[in-house]
C-alpha cells in the first residue's frame, strides 16, 4: 500500500498546484491617481494612501476618455504631504487636469509572499510523508 499512497499524495499535489488560482489581472496592473495640477514640464497627484510612492519611480499618464490612450511618460520628482510632484520625460499630447496618472505598485521579493513559505512547508510535508521517517 506505500506505494499507492505515495501515488495519491503525488497526484494530489500536482492537482492542487494546476488548480491554484493564479492572481487576477486587476491585481497586476497599475494604480491610478488623478492629476490635480498640470505646469509646463511637471504636474502633481495626490498620494493619499499610497505609502508606496517614492521619487525616481517612472509611471504613465492616460486619457480615461479615449479607452486610456496614452498621453506622457512621467518620473516622481518628490513626495510631500501626501502629494507627489512629477517631471514629464515624453509625450504625446498636451496633459490636462481630466487624465489620470498610472504608476506599478512595487512588487515584494518572491520569499517575502506566503505562497513562497506555503509551498515550502507542504512540500517539507509531503517529503516527509512520501519518503518515510
């Protein structure tokens, strides 16, 4: 019978990681903040609740109205009290206060997720049990 449960408890495994869900789209795209004041060469956004947000991270600014059509490329010059001061690097058209700023919330490092130390310790358990004491 060792040798049947070591094929179940195989079989088992290799289900659970094909039936995993895999992270949602919306999950891997950006965050979006509103532009609250356009200049010549800069423009802010408020950062309310986004701690995340540092000078030198690089981002997309958007026309919600046209399906996102992409309007400039961006870099966080400085954040202070919750609002965020961007240079404009390239551009498409003329940026307005009705576009959208887009930036990538910063992802963690691959041991830092909890699927990296679930899969580690189910894995320890099923050598353990598949191999024996």
């Amino acid at each position: 019978m060792p040798g049947f449960q070591r094929t179940l408890l195989t079989a088992a495994a290799v289900a659970a990681v094909a039936l995993w869900p895999s992270a949602a789209l919306a999950q891997m795209g950006y965050v979006r903040f509103d532009v609250a004041s356009v200049a010549d060469t800069t423009f802010t956004f408020a950062t309310i609740g986004a701690r995340w947000i540092s000078a030198g991270q690089v981002g997309l600014a958007v026309d919600p109205g046209h399906r996102d059509a992409l309007i400039a490329r961006f870099r966080v010059a400085r954040v202070d009290s919750g609002v965020a001061t961007a240079v404009i690097t390239s551009q498409t058209g003329r940026l307005t206060t009705s576009h959208v700023a887009l930036l990538s919330q910063p992802k963690h490092p691959f041991f830092a997720q909890p699927l990296f130390w679930i899969g580690a310790v189910a894995g320890g358990v099923i050598g353990f049990v598949v191999h024996g004491h």
